[in-house]
C-alpha cells in the first residue's frame, strides 16, 4: 500500500483521493467535492465520525483511516476473516484507495460482525451505542425483527447522539420488518443516474417508507484482499454512500457548533434539497449536500 504526505496528512496515513479521477455517480450528483473543499486540506472528510457498520466484517486495510475496530456482535474482539460485503460497504463509505475513493475516508470505522439473525442485531446495535458511534450503517435485512419495539426505544433515548441508517432492500422484499419497524431508522434505496435525470434502480425498493435515494452507478469497492471489485450496486451501496453523507454533514456542522446533534442531522437529510441540475422521479428524495450544508 503506499502513502502520501500530500495534503499535510503526514507519513503513514493515507492521502485524499483525486475526486477528479472518481467515476462514480454519486460524487457529482449529492456534491461531495463542495462539502470536501470546507474541510482543511491537513484533514480527511469524515474526521472526527465514529461509523459503526454491522455487517459480516470489515477486512482491515491500509486505506482506512486509522484502521476499522473489529469487533463482534457483543462488543468482543473480531479476529475472523473479513466479510466481502462488509468491506465493500466500509471501503465505499472510508475508503482512500484512488481508484474505489470513500465519500468520507477520515471517518473511525467500528465493525460489528453479525448475521441476520434478529438477537445478534439487537446486540450490534446496543454494542455501537456503548460505544459512542454518531451513525450506524446496516446495508442488509432481516427478515423477521421481533425486537422492533426495544430496538425503537432504544434510539429515541439516544436520538440525539446516534443514528441510524438501514437499506431498503430489494424490490421483491419491500415487506422487511427490520428496516419498516423503526421509525427511528433513516431508510436508504438506490436509484440510477440516466443521462440528466434520476430515476429509481430496477431491483432496489423505492416505495412507502424509503425516506432517501442517492445514485448507485458506477461504484467501485474494494474486497478483503484490497482488490478493486467495480460492480458493487443496490440499496447496500447505497446506504453505504448515504452514511458517509451523513458523517460529512455532521463533520461540517460540528466545525461550526458542537451541539449539532444526530436528530438534527436526521431532520436536515429528509429535507427535499435535490441537485437542481437533474429531473429527479417524483417518488425519490435525493439529498444535494451543499444546500443542506447552508442551512447551518
């Protein structure tokens, strides 16, 4: 792996990303590189973000800032082979390899490895509060969630400090209980970039209860062995992309006031701020992060 002290970033972390070099969609279209140009070029986007991503594990490469806290379910150590699509949400949220670039590669990445069965959620969940995690990403679904009621509670009392991001599933899965059972929970579909226009992606589900969308072509992401893996699509994807436009929004605002809190940040996302360059679908909300970034 190589590193770069361009920037001011200093020996042995990892440089800025070209973001003239990305190819994927989602940089131009929410406005990443605005949102990159407020934060001091000493520092990474993202800085300062603790993201919890439960999920089957993030491989611990050279590319992530500081490197991921690998962690099980319960908030003991991890020290199993990292799961493939865990690192390619990580590296699509973290990442500063040049060629598969994170949207906030300075954030602190905690990893909680758990399968979709329902108590190991619950417990991944309450692991990355204790843990004092600002967002925690869930790229996946679970189709049965009895601990709805306990999991909702759960982030009201913390709705100020965390939250939480879930992905809408597919388009022949629109009735999971895990994402549509909490309302605390900022549901995340995908949709496509066609010419100038945003429609929504064939297989992700965009209906009642999706709360945003952001585009999903084009995304490269990096597999356990840091390999460049250039198909990685779908509301996983996007969720991914969605939390590192969180962490950037709640990075800008705390340089401006440290009582910005994760309510706020939640409220300012389901705002309708879209990129006025593009004939978005009625049915999407997509987020425009310069716009939402004037309202502090």
């Amino acid at each position: 792996m190589l590193y770069s002290c361009a920037g001011g970033l200093g020996a042995g972390r990892p440089a800025r990303p070209n973001l003239s070099d990305a190819k994927e969609d989602h940089f131009p279209v929410l406005g990443v590189a605005d949102l990159w140009a407020r934060i001091p070029p000493s520092e990474l986007p993202g800085s300062s973000i603790r993201v919890a991503i439960i999920d089957d594990g993030v491989a611990s490469l050279d590319y992530f800032a500081g490197r991921p806290k690998r962690f099980k379910f319960d908030g003991s150590p991890d020290t199993s082979n990292a799961g493939k699509h865990g690192t390619n949400c990580a590296s699509v949220l973290a990442s500063s390899h040049p060629q598969a670039p994170g949207i906030a590669p300075g954030v602190e990445i905690f990893s909680y490895r758990a399968s979709a069965a329902a108590d190991e959620v619950e417990a991944a969940i309450e692991s990355a509060i204790r843990a004092r995690c600002d967002l925690i990403s869930c790229s996946f679904t679970v189709p049965r969630y009895p601990h709805a009621a306990q999991t909702s509670a759960l982030l009201r009392r913390n709705r100020d400090t965390v939250l939480m991001l879930v992905s809408a599933g597919r388009r022949d899965n629109a009735s999971d209980d895990f994402a549509y059972a909490i309302p605390e929970a900022l549901i995340v579909t995908s949709c496509d970039r066609v010419d100038l226009s945003l429609v929504p992606s064939p297989n992700s589900y965009s209906g009642p209860g999706v709360h945003i969308a952001v585009p999903v072509s084009r995304v490269r992401a990096l597999n356990p062995d840091g390999e460049v893996y250039p198909g990685f699509a779908g509301s996983s994807a996007a969720t991914a992309i969605a939390t590192g436009a969180a962490a950037l929004l709640l990075s800008v605002a705390r340089r401006r006031t440290n009582s910005f809190s994760a309510a706020a940040l939640r409220a300012m996302l389901l705002r309708k701020a879209p990129p006025a360059e593009y004939d978005i679908d009625p049915g999407l909300v997509v987020p425009h992060l310069p716009t939402l970034a004037s309202q502090f």
